[in-house]
C-alpha cells in the first residue's frame, strides 16, 4: 500500500512540474568562467611545452633501457649456444673414440668400510 502511494504522489509531482508554464519556470544562469589572464595563458603554454619536452626525454630513456636489455638478452643467449654447441662437439669426441667391441667397461667402484668408534661411557650428574 505505501508504495502505490509513494508511486502515486511522485507522480503527481512531476505532472505538476510539466504543467508549469516556461515563463514561470525559475531560470537558473549558468555559471560564467572567469577569462584567463594573458600571463595565466602563458605559463600554461610554457607547463605544456616543459610536459611534452620531458615526456620525450622519458621515451627516449625507454628507449635506451629496452636496447640494452635487449643487447644483454643476446649476449646471454649467444654464451649458452656457444656452451651448448662445445658441449656437443666434447660428446660428439666421446663417441668417436668409442671402441665398437660391443663391451662396455663400468667403472670400478671400491667400497670403504667405516671404522668403528667404540662410545665411552658417560658420566651423568643429578642435581637435587
């Protein structure tokens, strides 16, 4: 019930305000922006010409950093091929000096034994 009457009066209210005639109507003035002073002008245009001039500094620095990132990225991956191909070229040197008997030798392991600590008895002091 209070919200068919809410509803109601609300809308009321609006065809109320719709029947009110525009000469009636309160005009409300907008708001008139003061003028900019020739000085506030510029130094607005002198912030904007630093903003610009920073703002390609800064690119450039981005720049640079991306090239020696990149350049260290390189020289990286070019020491682990370089790695990776002597690494290849050593197995490559195993297999050839490989003998073909079909016999492969294992190494030889010697086993050690441990030499036996005999424990001493301990002493143990209570006190009351």
């Amino acid at each position: 019930m209070e919200k068919e009457d809410l509803e109601h009066l609300e809308q009321s209210i609006e065809d109320e305000l719709l029947d009110i005639p525009e000469e009636e109507q309160i005009q409300i003035p907008e708001k008139v922006k003061k003028a900019r002073t020739p000085a506030q002008i510029a130094a607005f245009a002198k912030v904007i010409a630093i903003r610009e001039e920073k703002r390609i500094e800064r690119k450039k620095e981005n720049e640079n950093k991306a090239v020696e990132e990149q350049k260290i990225l390189d020289n990286k991956i070019i020491k682990k091929a370089v790695a990776l191909r002597k690494r290849q070229i050593k197995q490559q040197k195993i297999l050839e000096d490989e003998p073909d008997d079909g016999k492969i030798e294992l190494p030889k392991t010697v086993v050690t034994k441990k030499p036996i600590i005999e424990e001493k008895p301990r002493l143990i002091i209570k006190f009351i």
